[in-house]
C-alpha cells in the first residue's frame, strides 16, 4: 500500500514537472515573440521619427523660400511696375507659365491615355 502510494506520488511529480516543462517551452517562445515584435516596433518608431526630422527640414526650408517670396513682394509694388512696365510683366508671366506647362508634360505621361499606343503594346496570345 505504502509502495502504490509512493508510485502514484512520483507518477504525479512526473505529470507536473512534463507540465512544467511544457509551460516553460510556451513561456520562452512567447517571450521570443514579443522580444522581435518589440525589435520590430523600436525600428518602426526610429524610422517614423527620421521621416518626421527629414519632413520637418523640408518644412522649414519651404518656410525659408515662402519667407523670401514675400520679403521680395513686398518691396516690389507689382501694380505700379505692371503700370509702368506691362510688356516686361507679361514677358515673365508668360516664360514663367510655358516653364510649369514645360514642367507638367515632363512629370505626365502625354500618351498615357492614348488607346493606340497601349493596343499595340499588347501581345497576341
């Protein structure tokens, strides 16, 4: 009696050190776990944060022209100069807007939506 007792104690230490065993597996792959998310998360913040500082001197340097623009602006009286000089205004309205149309064909696709193009691009199968 005293001998099925002893077995039955060590069968149940046995039970609970597997069980054990098992719980510290889970424990330490669930601390792994949460260590690379929090690897992962610490290189998402430091990456925020660099794209935010390089915004942020972007910001400041588009500041700087606004601010020079304005200064330029204000000293020049643009009614009285296109008053006294039309032709040079209209001379520098019109290069300054053949330079942004220049610009926006350069940035845009002409034939983007040209349905020939994109026809004889395609392949038969």
């Amino acid at each position: 009696m005293y001998y099925d007792k002893s077995q039955a104690e060590i069968k149940s230490f046995h039970l609970q050190l597997e069980q054990s065993i098992q719980n510290q597996k889970t424990l330490e792959s669930t601390i792994e776990q949460q260590n690379e998310n929090l690897k992962q998360a610490v290189e998402n913040q430091e990456l925020m944060i660099s794209q935010v500082e390089k915004l942020t001197k972007e910001n400041m340097v588009a500041q700087n022209e606004v601010t020079d623009i304005r200064k330029k602006f204000s000293t020049h009286s643009m009614d009285v100069l296109s008053i006294r000089k039309p032709k040079l205004i209209q001379k520098i309205i019109n290069k300054g807007t053949k330079e942004v149309l220049n610009d926006l064909k350069v940035i845009t696709d002409e034939e983007q939506f040209d349905e020939t193009s994109s026809i004889s691009n395609i392949s038969p199968s």
